[in-house]
C-alpha cells in the first residue's frame, strides 16, 4: 500500500466543495486541520471531518484542530465549553502545584471530549513556549509560567489528560516560541540568545516531553543555531537541536506554511521544510491554487516518518483510559472549583 502524502491540509468552509474533494482524493494527504471557519453546529462539523475523511483511502487520517483554551479555541460557546488559558492554569500551579497539574489535566481531559465530539482525533497542545518578558503576544497568555520546569509539568498534564480520551497530543512550538518578539504570522522572529542560555531554558520543557508522539516546529532562527535559516527549513537546527540534544525522535510537522516568517513560495517553503527534516508539511488556510503549488512539491511520506506515524498511533491506544468519557460532569465540577476565577 502506497504511503500518504507529506501533507496536512485545510479546507475552506463548513461543506467541501466538489472542487475539494476531487483535489483531495488525488492529493492524498496525510490528514487535515480545521479552523474556526469550518465550524459551524457539532454534527455539522462531525459530517465535515467525516467528508474530509472519505476523500482518501485511509479511514485513519487524522483530523488536526487548535483547541488549546484562552484565545485559541475553534470550538466554542454555545456549543462547546470555554476553557481556560494556559497562563491561568500555570498561577494555580504557582500557588499549589498539586492544584494546578489536576486543573491541567482534568481540563484536557474536557478539550479532548470537545474534540472528540466532531471527530477530531489530534489537538495542538500543550504549548511548551516559556513566557520571557519580551514575548510577543502571539503567545502571551498561551505560555504556562515563565520557568522551564513548571512548563514541562504542566504540558506533561496537558498531554496526559488529551492521551486519557483518545486524542493525540502535539507539542509546540519545537524547539521554543517564547523569545520571539515578533508575530511569525507576521514576520521572521530573530532570536540572539546563546546556546548554553537556550539549553537551560527555552529547550528544557521540549526535551522533558520528548517521548511524546508529535511536535510542531517554531518559525524562529536562532543566530546561536543556524544565523541564516528558520528552524522549520533549516537541516543543522533539526538534526542538531531537534532530533539530537532534544531527542524528539516522534512525528515532526511544520507549523503553517502559509506564515509570512517564512520566505519564497509556498512549494518552495514545503520541500524545504522537508527537506530540513520536517515530516509533514502543514498548510492551513484552505486556499486551493495554494494548496496546489504545494501538492506539486511534496511527495510520499518517508518510510521514517510513516514509521513515526504509526509509532505514534501505538502510544495513543496504550495511553488511552478505557473508561473512556465517564466522569467528565465531575471534572468539570472540580475545575470550577480549583478555578473560581474562571468558572
């Protein structure tokens, strides 16, 4: 059986267009993302990720969604609960550590519930960025604590209450967003701190959580890394940082391609993202003739990365809680009560 496409992709609406689904059955990529412009009622979004689905031969493929709480949530009030930001969950766990990795890990367990309730089988989450005080507000109240262990503990119980009901958790931004000054939406982060600095803090969380399945790449360069390129297309920072003094040996996806951080067309930014190392490139905005260029420069996944893969597929079902979705009345319960503040 042939291997899928090195590809995540989006799609534009709430229904996919016949255009779509005859680009995405040629195209074969590994799996897709969703973003706030897909949703729309819960079966409504249910019946998109199944469509999304039947486009390729695969019943497996992944279905990618950002729900980590805070500001960066795609489901939402009424129909999904609203959750708290990372920053929130860190105070707690500042004034009681205890508290604060139960709070984190029941409210996982609840993004993933949501998650799951549309099909979607991969959150973008836990955000492993430590809030510097120059860090851009891109990431902001995303980041747990501003300390490195903290963070880990932290998206370690993230990680672990996503894993409990069935969703796989992703890792980001590998090796380290919190420096940036700059929106990488935007523009391309310069970050000029040493290496013995960002060993002793930016990749800390990273190489705490290393044995998780996926990451996603930061768009940042590291003058201490590579002075010329970005992580995500830059071979040296993947094997060197990445791959080797963090021990990230899982699934590596680009982060959106589409981002102005990175430079040349987007064909261009895929086959070198994977030509760097990356596994999967990642492009979320759904435009078609974008779409396209991309397909046209990105082949199968390798045999490593499909390894990978289901490596990770592996972990999930290992890490699951076979009672499954019991309980979650009660966590919520008992999140508003870690976190009155919020509830």
């Amino acid at each position: 059986m042939s291997r899928p496409r090195a590809l995540i992709l989006g799609c534009a609406g709430t229904e996919l267009s016949a255009e779509e689904r005859a680009f995405f059955r040629d195209a074969d990529p590994l799996g897709f993302i969703l973003f706030a412009r897909n949703v729309g009622t819960i079966e409504g979004t249910r019946r998109l990720v199944d469509d999304l689905r039947s486009c390729v031969a695969r019943g497996e493929a992944p279905v990618l969604i950002d729900q980590e709480g805070g500001r960066v949530a795609r489901l939402r009030p009424p129909n999904w609960r609203k959750a708290p930001p990372a920053r929130l969950l860190g105070e707690l766990y500042a004034r009681d550590p205890d508290a604060g990795l139960e709070a984190t890990r029941l409210n996982s367990r609840l993004l993933a519930a949501d998650v799951a309730s549309i099909g979607c089988d991969v959150d973008c989450l836990p955000v492993l960025d430590i809030a510097f005080p120059e860090t851009h507000a891109v990431i902001g109240d995303r980041a747990y604590a501003d300390r490195p262990e903290p963070v880990a503990a932290l998206g370690r119980a993230a990680a672990e209450g996503l894993l409990a009901e069935g969703v796989m958790p992703v890792i980001k931004h590998i090796p380290g967003h919190g420096r940036a000054t700059v929106d990488s939406h935007e523009a391309l982060p310069r970050v000029t701190a040493t290496r013995d600095e960002l060993e002793r803090t930016d990749f800390v969380p990273f190489k705490l959580l290393s044995d998780l399945p996926w990451a996603m790449t930061g768009h940042l360069l590291f003058d201490a890394i590579d002075p010329t390129d970005c992580i995500t297309v830059s071979a040296g920072a993947v094997q060197d940082v990445i791959r080797t003094h963090i021990g990230f040996d899982g699934l590596l996806l680009s982060d959106d391609l589409s981002m102005q951080a990175l430079g040349g067309s987007l064909g261009e930014r895929a086959a070198r993202a994977l030509a760097a190392g990356c596994d999967i490139a990642l492009h979320c905005n759904g435009r078609m003739a974008e779409m396209v260029e991309i397909a046209g420069r990105t082949g199968p996944m390798t045999e490593r990365a499909h390894r990978r893969f289901q490596v990770g597929r592996s972990f999930l079902a290992r890490h699951r809680d076979p009672a499954g979705a019991r309980g979650l009345a009660e966590a919520a319960r008992r999140i508003a009560e870690l976190l009155p503040e919020w509830g």
